[in-house]
C-alpha cells in the first residue's frame, strides 16, 4: 500500500488555525470576555517567541493550543464540537485549489490519502469526509465527565499534539491489512518542522515551504509546489 500525506496547517489550509479560529470565536457569538482573557495569557508567549534568539515554533504552538482551549473550559463535548462545525464552511472557502487537486490526484492514483496534522479532529473530520480523503489523523481533544455525567472540556488535561516527530509516529501507526510502501509513499507539508515526516516517504512535496524547508529541500533536489493561494497567505495573528 502507498500512502499520501497532507498537512493541514499551512498546506491545504494557507491560514494559521488558531489565530484564525480565535478571531472565529467572537464572531460566531462566542464570550468576548473569554477571548481577551485569553490573548492577555498569549501575548507574554508571543512576545517571548518573538524575541528568542532561537524561536522554537513547536513549542509556542503547544503553549497556543493550551490557551486556546481554555476558552471552551467546561463547554460540554457537544458544544465544543458545534464551535468547530460552524467553522467548516468558512474553511472550505480558504482551502488551496492546487493543493485539492494534488489530493484527487493522488487519490485517483490509488494512494490511501491521509490528512494529517496538529488540527483537531473535530474539525478535520467533516473536511475529510468532503474532499474524499482515506483517513484522518489529528489532535484529539479530552472531556472529563462532570457531576451532570456531561462530558465537559478540561483545558488543562495533557493531550497528544499531532505534530514534529509525533506525524511520524502517527503515520507509522498506518496498517489497513497490508505493510505501506514508504518509498513509493509521498507526503506534502509547508514548514521545516515538518521535515520528519517527509523524510519518512520517498517522495516528499514542499508546499509554499517557509525558508528552512525551502533550503533544504532545494538541498535535496525536493519537489518545491508554490501556489497562487498559499503564496498570498493569511496572516489572523495580525
């Protein structure tokens, strides 16, 4: 079996997620109060992210994940899932047409097509299901039962963030009754962070790939895709 591998953020979806879906928050009728409580706990990060020496984006994304989720603290499962819904046509609309035509051609060519990434499930799922992908491995959110028996957010409950070294523990987990062909696999990502998992397959597309990504795939003679969206890309942290 041959695999093919989207990243989500910043790949099929040229946006940064969590600063878009901050912004989403209050306009889908969310507590105001409860976003500014939050981006006076994000600044402090970013500002330190910003002015490290040695910026480890990885790290800042985990730490943005953790605050963005405090939003929803005590929200129950259903809940938090209505908010991620009520994102998915607003997403569609910022997807990459290129990167959407990579998908159907990898899925024509019979790859078992996976979208694969840090996002939550719950919202990957339903733009899965769309656009025909195989597979779905994302960030799954945890809910502990409440003395109401509803199943209620946690923000601070440890989860595992798909992402880094953790993409390719995820892909390794890939068995559907038959061993995937690695080097026959391709997988399409936009960061350097991203690195481990296009090593992992023979083929590897660098997707509007940010300038370490871009350096060491030129270095490597890597298949580099830029496209007319991605390189126009939405900046919601701003």
């Amino acid at each position: 079996m041959k695999i093919a591998i989207f990243d989500f953020d910043g790949t099929l979806f040229p946006v940064e997620t969590i600063p878009f879906l901050i912004k989403q928050y209050p306009k889908l009728g969310y507590s105001r109060v409860k976003q500014i409580k939050m981006l006076f706990g994000l600044i402090p990060e970013l500002l330190s992210y910003k002015l490290s020496k040695n910026p480890d984006k990885e790290k800042f994304r985990h730490r943005a994940v953790y605050l963005f989720l405090s939003m929803f603290e005590g929200m129950t499962e259903d809940e938090v899932h209505e908010f991620f819904l009520k994102n998915v046509e607003t997403v569609k609309t910022l997807l990459d047409p290129e990167v959407l035509s990579e998908v159907k051609k990898c899925h024509d060519k019979g790859y078992h097509t996976v979208l694969l990434s840090g996002c939550f499930n719950m919202m990957l799922n339903p733009l899965a299901k769309d656009y025909d992908f195989d597979e779905v491995i994302g960030t799954a959110l945890i809910f502990s039962q409440y003395k109401d028996q509803q199943p209620r957010m946690q923000s601070k409950l440890p989860i595992v963030i798909i992402s880094g070294e953790q993409k390719v523990t995820a892909a390794r987990s890939i068995n559907k009754g038959s061993e995937v062909d690695w080097q026959s696999s391709v997988a399409y990502a936009d960061s350097y962070y991203d690195e481990p998992i296009l090593r992992l397959v023979g083929h590897k597309v660098a997707v509007n790939p940010d300038q370490r990504l871009t350096a060491i795939a030129k270095e490597n003679d890597w298949r580099i895709l830029l496209t007319t969206k991605g390189q126009a890309k939405v900046n919601y942290s701003e």
